[in-house]
C-alpha cells in the first residue's frame, strides 16, 4: 500500500535560518514525489517534483528536495527561511497507474520567527 | 490567464441535506480532479475526470459523486451530509489527461463545506 509520512506535525525556525522537512514514502513501484506548499484560505502550490534522474531536485521559491531510494526518503530543504515561507507543506507520492490520484501526507505546519 | 475556480466558496449545510460543488478548470484543461480535506484525515483523493469520463476514484462511499462536462467543467456531489463531510473541498486540472508525470496539477482554493 502507498503511504506518505511527514513526522513533524509543527517546524518552527528563525528568519534565515535554514530548514529541513521530512518525507517518508511507501510505493510499490516507481515513485513520483511531489512537494505542494498551502497559505491560509489557499490551494495548494507546486514546490518540486522527482520522477527519475538526478536525486537533487530544485524547485521554485528556493527549495529544494533530495530523493533517497535506500531511506524511503524526499526531504525538502531551504537554505534560508524567509517570513514569507510560513505555510503548511504536503509531501505526496504517485505513480504511473495512479493517474492524477495522489497519496499526500499529512502536512507539516511552519512557523517563522523573526 | 483565470486560475482554477471553485464555487461557493464557502457554504454551511445539515446533516440529511445534499450539496453540489462546481469546478471551472483553467482555460485548456482537460482533466479535473476533486480532493477532501480535512484536519484529522488530511488530503485524500476522491475522483479524476478527463473528457466527461471518470477515469479514478478513491474509497469513498457512494454518496459522493462527481461528473464532467463537455466544457470541461465538474461539479461534485454529496447526498446524505454527515458531519464528518465538513472539509475543504478542492479541485485540480491539469492539461494533460495521462497522469502526474506530463501533467501538473493546479488547484483551485476550495470551497469550505460545514455541515451542522
């Protein structure tokens, strides 16, 4: 069965900081990786996808995720957290057979002080 | 270009009632798919239509159904509220219809449904 486990329900770090979320998959087959970001009264947002190739993906708004096979793993990270990077971030998980059905997780809830 | 737009946006319903929910994709696109979320299950995907067809659907009972128009356009709906179907309700397109590899999806910002 495929699953998504992000651990951290709540991140808080200080502005310019850097930041680390954590993705966790279950896939039998090949797997599709997605980060999605979620202001307040918003629709989700398109971070980065992985589908094959290089692990190092670059997304927009300056993140980044690195697709770990051995660990299961889709981490995404930023260098330096702006304010504005205060959100809700999914991690989901597709595939071939799976057309536009994705398996998200349940989010992971930023903060950002100053 | 107009994003992916849902109404209404907002909408308070009691249990027994049914509810329809409409979703106009982005200009183009072709597949629309239809999400539920909520604090305690999260995101979870209930069905996919591409060119008036359901192509996907995710384990929800049979109260929920959806439907796609000729113009692209969906509605969704539930019959028999309870109240776990209070959710945000959201819809994506996508412009391809073969799945998340060539297609991205874009959502639209939901409609909020509270059932009393």
């Amino acid at each position: 069965a495929q699953s998504v486990t992000q651990p951290d329900i709540h991140i808080t770090v200080s502005e310019g900081a850097s930041l680390e979320l954590r993705c966790n998959y279950s896939y039998g087959a090949t797997p599709y990786l997605f980060w999605y970001v979620q202001s307040p009264g918003q629709g989700l947002q398109l971070l980065l996808k992985y589908f094959s190739g290089d692990t190092l993906v670059q997304g927009i708004k300056g993140f980044e995720a690195e697709f770990k096979r051995s660990q299961s793993s889709f981490n995404l990270r930023k260098p330096s957290v702006h304010w504005s990077d205060a959100a809700e971030y999914f991690c989901a998980v597709g595939g071939d057979n799976s057309g536009y059905a994705l398996n998200f997780g349940k989010g992971t809830s930023l903060l950002v002080t100053p | 270009k107009a994003g992916v737009t849902q109404t209404p946006r907002y909408l308070i319903k009691t249990r027994g009632q049914q509810v329809t929910l409409s979703c106009s994709p982005i200009s183009g696109h072709r597949s629309v798919s239809w999400y539920q979320q909520t604090p305690g299950q999260g995101l979870q995907f209930l069905f996919e239509y591409f060119s008036e067809t359901q192509r996907n659907k995710g384990n929800f009972p049979g109260r929920f159904s959806g439907r796609q128009f000729s113009n692209s356009r969906s509605e969704m709906n539930v019959s028999t509220l309870e109240l776990g179907d209070s959710a945000l309700y959201l819809c994506a397109s996508s412009l391809a219809g073969t799945g998340v590899r060539t297609g991205e999806l874009f959502f639209g910002e939901g409609s909020r449904l509270t059932v009393l």
